[in-house]
C-alpha cells in the first residue's frame, strides 16, 4: 500500500519504547499503510530526543498541545502518565486525529466516558491499548468458550503479581501518585484483568474489593519523604451478568514474580488456564475425555491456524510480549485504513473504568457497589 500514517507519539518511557518498537515492525508481517515514525512527545526533552535517536523517530517535540494540531499527524499514541489521557485524547479528536491510548484509559468512568464521546463525534479511529487480547493464546481461549467447549462459565479467576515495589527504598515515582495514576496496582494491573474478563466472559455486574497501601512513605529523586497515595495491592470479588463468579488480584508485593499474569475459567464442561509468563500456552480440560485419561492438556499455540500466528514462523516457534504490540498496531492501521472500528476501543475502556471505580470504592466503604449496565 502507497499510503502511510504519520505518527505522534507522547510518552518517551517504557511504554513508548515498546509501541515504538511495534511501529518498526508491523509493516513486515502486516499489509497495512506504512506508519510513519513522525514525532516523539515529550515534557522531557532528553527523553523525547534519546528515543528518537534509538528508534528513528524524525522529529521531536516537548508540547503534546502543539502536537496534536499539526496537520502532518494522522495518529497520536498516547503513552503518558494516567492523569494526561483525557486532555489529550480529546484534543487529538477535536483536531481529527486517530487515536491509541494505553491503559487505564482514564483517571475515571466520567473521564473515559467524555474519550469515546469526543472520539466518536470526531468520526476517528479509536483504541485502547489493551495489548493483551492480540496474545493468540488468548484469542484461542475465546474461540473455545464461544464454540461451548467449557459449556457455562461458572468462575473466572484472575492473579496479576509483580514485585518490583517490594523494596521499601525502591523511590517515589509518578505511579505513587493517586493524582497523577487514579490508582496503583489496581488501575495498572486490574485493568488487564478487568478487560480479558469482559472479552472472554462478559460484563460484570457488580463487585466487593479491599486494598492496602504496605509502604505508606517513600523517598523522592531529591531526597524528600513522600506519601504513597496510591494501593500497592487491591483485590476484588465479582458477579458477572451471566451468574458466573470472579475473582481479581494485583499486587506489586509478590516476591519471585516479575510480570505473572495467570487466567482460570471454570465452565460446566471444562477449564482453561491461561499463564502470560508462558503465552504461547493454554491448558485445556475437557469433562468429555474418557475417565482413564481425563486431565489437562497443554496446547502449544503457535500453529497457522492459530490467531495472527500465519504471519510469523513455523509451528513450534514461539513470539513474546513485544508481538501483541506489532499486533495491535497493525489492527489499528487497518481500521484507520478501510475506516471501520477496532476492539478494544474507547468504549472498552470506559467499560473497564466503570469496574475499576466500583472496585477502588467498594474498598473505600467496604460493600458491595453494582457496575452500571451502559
């Protein structure tokens, strides 16, 4: 395709390295209209200027204002602290932009919800990163429970463990800053959860959640205590609209754990188990196996004929946690390119928000709160 899609990107951190790296490559295994590494966006200007020197981005630029009204940018990437999400993202629409947006889309339900509005009254493209539905494995285990394979869902358990936090003299960042992230743990990790939930069982109806904060003060760059506003662990019980149960933990305390993510669903007829740390897997119970060799079965996903795996290489060779990048980009790029919508958008993550603000209440007032059905 001749076409090509000018990129600004805003954030010049982790996140931004990896989206970054997922605009380099998604024109090798995509048929999509070429992204164009236009700008970098950052407050940091040495930030903004060491990413574009690693990546190729051409230009640089410290004011994401001024980025989103220039006419050379087709799709802003917004990459930024939870806080900034909104005010970009509206301007971006208001100027006739595509947008990505990493999770949790917004600093509210309210925030996320004015998001979609401007986004879909500006006719653009919209999306939430929400990276973690482009993993195959994922994708595989909502082929099977649409197909019935594990009849009724009846639990959905979810476990999201890092401990990068458990170092009491780890220092103060912005995620430590409930008016800078909304929340800690819970909006950072939950929201990934929260997400898969929705997409592999359906929407959630009501929840009961309980947090703590373990380390209450923590020293910043310029040797001052600050106060940690934010949840080091939330975790939350839940009803879904379909009368299955679930349960959701996050927690940054988890020694030994680095980024587990592990999925157990729980149907009528069988279970899938599902490990992040070990993506290219899904465990599989069938009750319709004979007694004598009943168990669960591990499922290697890297066949063709597993989701987006036809365009990377031959079955047995596994893809890591950068491809889900390069796949939901090349997603984007094509609904930006033959103008229809792509999942998971504005709305999902507004969806999401309504969940995580019930949740993050419910711990405030220790009750149960219902999520509302729109």
């Amino acid at each position: 395709m001749a076409r090509k899609t000018n990129v600004g990107l805003i954030g010049a951190a982790f996140m931004g390295r990896a989206h970054s790296n997922g605009y380099l490559d998604v024109g090798y295994y995509f048929d999509v209209p070429q992204p164009v590494l236009h700008t970098v966006c950052d407050v940091n200007q040495s930030a903004a200027e060491a990413l574009a020197k690693q990546y190729g981005w051409q230009h640089t630029e410290s004011s994401w204002e001024k980025l989103v009204v220039r006419d050379d940018i087709d799709l802003i990437d917004i990459c930024t602290s939870n806080k900034s999400h909104m005010p970009i993202a509206v301007a971006a629409a208001q100027n006739g932009k595509h947008i990505i947006c990493e999770k949790p889309i917004a600093m509210s339900a309210a925030e996320a919800k004015t998001m979609y509005e401007a986004a879909e009254e500006a006719g653009v493209r919209h999306m939430t990163a929400f990276n973690y539905r482009r993993v195959p494995s994922i994708l595989l285990a909502k082929k099977m429970i649409d197909e019935g394979k594990i009849g009724k869902i009846y639990h959905f358990n979810a476990v999201y463990y890092q401990d990068w936090l458990v170092d009491p003299h780890f220092p103060f960042v912005w995620r430590h800053d409930v008016k800078e992230g909304g929340s800690g743990a819970h909006g950072d990790m939950n929201a990934h959860t929260v997400d898969l939930a929705r997409f592999l069982v359906g929407e959630i109806a009501a929840v009961c959640a309980a947090q703590d904060t373990f380390i209450k003060e923590r020293r910043t760059p310029d040797g001052h205590m600050a106060k940690v506003t934010v949840d080091d662990a939330l975790y939350f019980m839940a009803k879904f609209q379909n009368g299955a149960l679930g349960n959701f933990m996050a927690t940054r305390f988890a020694h030994g754990r680095k980024n587990f993510l592990r999925l157990e669903i729980f149907g009528s007829e069988g279970s899938l188990v599902f490990n992040l740390e070990r993506l290219n897997e899904l465990d599989y119970f069938s009750r319709a196996d004979a007694p004598d060799t009943q168990g669960f079965r591990n499922i290697v996903v890297t066949e063709s004929a597993h989701p987006y795996l036809n365009l990377w290489w031959p079955p047995g060779h596994i893809i890591g946690w950068e491809h889900t990048f390069i796949h939901e980009i090349g997603d984007l790029l094509r609904a930006i390119d033959n103008g229809q919508g792509v999942k998971a958008d504005f709305y999902d993550g507004y969806r999401c928000q309504q969940v995580l603000d019930a949740a993050w209440e419910s711990s405030l007032n220790n009750k149960w709160m219902a999520i509302p059905e729109k």
